[in-house]
C-alpha cells in the first residue's frame, strides 16, 4: 500500500480498534489505553501511516504550527534565536514554519502562511502593513514582532531596551576621552537602529560627529565607514548598529587604513553575537537577552492563542554592556 494513501481507517483495521482510537493515538493529551496505543503505534509502522496535521487543523481549528518570518540570516543573531524560539515551542507542543521573506513581500507572505491555518506568527527582521495586522487581529491570529516595534500597529512586540543600550555605549566611549565619535546606522526604517541611535545621542556630551547607513549589511557597512574614514578629519570612534556590521568595518580598517584597534580607533556593536568574543574581535558591544526575549515571546503569544483573544503587549527587557578589547577603556 503507498504511504501516500494510508489512512486512520487502515490503521484502525489493521489494529483491530475503531478509528476514534487511532485518532486519541495521536492527539496529545487524549485517553488512551496503553494496550491500544502499542497496537495503534505497531499498525502505524507497519502501514507507513503519518497523521496529516493540516487535516486535522481543519477539523480542530489548530494546526499548532507558528509561522517564523525571518528576512535574513546573516546576522547571527538570527540563527540563535531560531533555535531557542524552536526548542521552546516545541516543548509546548507546537512546530516552527521558517519562512524567509524580502522586503516589500512580506504581506504577501504573512497571507500565505493564513491559509496555513498557522496558530501564530512572529516576524524577526521582518515588517507587515497596518492592513494586514488588522487582519491577523480580526481572525484571531496574534502577531509577534520580535526585536522590533512598530508603534502605529496594534500588534505585540518584544524587544531589548535599545535607547538605553545605545546610550550606555555613548557613555563608555565618552568617559574613555573620545571626542569625534560617529555612528553606521542600519536600516532608516528600522526601530532598532532608531532607538540604538537616539539612546546613543543622549548619551553623549557633543554632537554626533558623524553618521553613515550600513543597511545592516556587510557591503554597506564597508562603503559607510569608507564614507566615515575618507573625510579631512576621521572619528576616533564608532558605534556600529550591530555586531554583523561591525566585524567588517574592523576587517576594513586594519587591512585598508592600518589602523590600530583601539589605540587608533575604538569600535563599538550591538547584539554580542558569538563571534564578538574571538580574540580577532574582542568587541565591546551591548548584550541582548535571547532567552529572555525568546521566553517572553512565546509567553505572550501561546498566551493569545489559548485565550484567543489577540491583544497589544510590549516588553522592553534590560541589556548588558560586554566590554572587551576593541575599544579604549575609561582610565579609572
């Protein structure tokens, strides 16, 4: 018999059980007799029979399924958080559906994984319209944005507490002496380097030296701090929105401007992705709380799902300031 074309009804035959038997088999939770379960289980193998998930979330109305919308992956953040967010999930019985989208696709992509009947989405790295949020609202499907907010969304958000981070590497750099310090911003539209940016202006005693735009992007951040460098007068330091970014603007400025770091030049991040401890690297950078931030979205959005009430909540979880070897330490 092809495994294509087995049913809860040959299992039920082959078993010698009712086919409401082979079903509490393999619903999580339901009752069931050891003995039937065995017999149930053994008649599976046999068969080469698998429950059809999305078939049953017609009839249940639960799929247990959470989207994961991700843009990139680059940063390494990413790929820690897609494990933590993956084990913790799954210990509360549901499965992640990675789906990786572009900018200026993602509605699109967010209505295809409705008709998946997905019990929820969380969108790291990525975005989705007013439109849309209010759609997801109106049929009971909670949204998570994850490392970002978007304040004009009715829609839950969990993030670190960028403005303080930001302002904390203002602060440290400051007290090290450091007069022309500059700034590569990521995406201009994202919330992240937004509040990384304005935490970081109120954090410092003079203007903002410079700025570029990396785009959270290695080429960009190699053409920003070429923009940053190439000026008559150069920074004595720079914050880099995050650590993806700053590896190789340090890469950049060892190889093509033979500066020394940090005794030429001090360079801050943001994330303390693993890579920032390499002794290559040695970067001072702001902490994010993964498995916090992972805990408190999973929380609020199995939260809204058993309740299914979809409601705005925020949370802003404290940051660490990690200071290492790439940036000049205050005397004292």
């Amino acid at each position: 018999m092809a495994h294509g074309h087995v049913t809860s009804i040959d299992v039920a035959r082959r078993a010698n059980v009712s086919q409401s038997a082979v079903s509490r088999t393999f619903t999580e939770g339901a009752s069931v007799s050891p003995e039937t379960r065995a017999r149930v289980l053994a008649a599976a193998r046999e068969l080469g029979y698998r429950p059809n998930v999305l078939a049953r979330a017609v009839i249940s109305g639960r799929s247990h399924l959470i989207a994961l919308l991700v843009a990139y992956l680059d940063n390494h953040f990413y790929p820690q958080i897609l494990e933590l967010m993956s084990r913790a999930l799954q210990a509360r019985g549901y499965q992640v559906l990675l789906v990786m989208t572009d900018t200026g696709d993602q509605d699109e992509i967010v209505q295809k994984m409705l008709q998946y009947q997905v019990d929820g989405i969380v969108m790291a790295s990525a975005s989705l319209s007013s439109t849309l949020a209010q759609e997801c609202a109106s049929t009971g499907t909670p949204v998570v944005l994850f490392n970002r907010t978007i304040p004009t969304l009715q829609t839950s958000s969990v993030t670190s507490d960028n403005v303080q981070g930001g302002k904390s590497l203002a602060e440290f750099l400051t007290s090290a002496g450091h007069h022309r310090i500059a700034f590569i911003a990521g995406h201009e539209d994202s919330s992240t380097s937004q509040d990384r940016e304005q935490g970081f202006r109120s954090g410092l005693r003079h203007p903002l030296f410079a700025r570029a735009v990396g785009g959270y992007t290695t080429k960009g951040a190699v053409e920003a701090a070429k923009t940053l460098m190439d000026q008559p007068t150069r920074p004595d330091a720079i914050f880099v929105a995050n650590d993806h970014m700053a590896f190789p603007v340090i890469d950049l400025l060892r190889r093509d401007y033979q500066l020394r770091i940090p005794e030429d030049i001090s360079i801050v991040g943001y994330d303390d992705v693993p890579e920032a401890a390499w002794d290559g690297y040695s970067l001072t950078t702001v902490a994010q709380p993964a498995e916090q931030m992972v805990n408190a979205t999973v929380r609020i959005l199995l939260d809204q799902i058993e309740s299914q009430t979809v409601t705005r909540q925020t949370e802003i979880l404290p940051i660490q300031l990690i200071i290492r070897n790439s940036a000049r330490k205050p005397n004292g």
